[in-house]
C-alpha cells in the first residue's frame, strides 16, 4: 500500500493549469499555451472531462478524457480517449499515472466501451510509450508527429 492518499477529482475550472509543471518542456509548453492547439483551449473546445490528482491538496497531476472513436482491424468502435495525462517530474514512478488509467479504464467499462486509447507521446528526452506498453495497451498506426495511437482491449 502507498504511503500517500491520493485524491482525483473532475475539474469544472482550469486554475490547476495556471500553476502546474510536469517538468517536462513539451507537456509544460502544451499545458500553458495560450493559443489554439494549447491544453486550454482544448478543454475549452472539445467536449471532455479535465481531471486533477491532488496529494494534500496539491495538484501533482493533469488528464483529460474524452469520447471517441477508434479503428481496429479495419473497423470503428467507441472509446474513451486519453487525451492528455501529466504527473508532476517528482511523483513519477510511484504509481500514479497507473492510478490515473484505473479510473479511465473504470469510466470506460461504465460508459459501455469496450477500448481505452491515447496517443502516447515521445521525444528524444522522454517517452510514454513504455508506460502504456506496461498499462496492457498497444500501437495501432503509424507516428503522428510525437504521439503514437494506441489502445487497450478492455473486453
């Protein structure tokens, strides 16, 4: 058992964005980037659940999750879409990002989905790839930019 409580609560404002960093460049430039294509205004155009998990009250990290759709084998299924997921650079690797993919994976059993999907992001310094590969998903296309498609079966 942790030696923490972890708490994860849906959002309805996007103060927690204003103060975080993940402490890695790519995710914190996403994260406060003003313009179209930044975590702010995605949040604000996409229809989607935001999501902070809190240790005392303190924001250590970020997800999003969302209703989409996903081709596997040639056909299309509804799924539950990781659209973004940061867990602040002190906090890795003591289980919280899988703590984050239980409660997705929970969301989408209960909204009927038989997949969970995200585009797993790598660069040079850093990658989600692993992670997701441990969490039970697996590639499903080509590279897109820095993101991988990948999904996990959820039966």
């Amino acid at each position: 058992m942790s030696e923490f409580e972890l708490t994860i609560e849906r959002a309805f404002d996007t103060e927690a964005l204003s103060f975080f960093n993940s402490g890695i460049r790519e995710i914190d430039l996403l994260i406060h980037k003003r313009s179209t294509g930044g975590l702010l205004s995605f949040i604000e155009e996409v229809p989607c659940e935001f999501y902070v998990a809190k240790i005392e009250e303190e924001p250590i990290a970020l997800f999003v999750l969302s209703d989409r759709m996903v081709t596997v084998e040639n056909e299309k299924y509804p799924s539950l879409e990781i659209d973004f997921i940061a867990v602040k650079q002190e906090w890795r690797n003591k289980g919280i990002g899988a703590r984050i993919l239980q409660l997705a994976e929970q969301n989408a059993k209960d909204a009927e989905f038989s997949f969970l999907t995200t585009a797993a992001f790598f660069n040079k310094r850093y990658s989600a790839i692993g992670f997701y590969e441990k969490c039970g998903f697996v590639k499903n296309g080509d590279r897109q930019g820095n993101t991988i498609p990948m999904y996990k079966y959820l039966g």
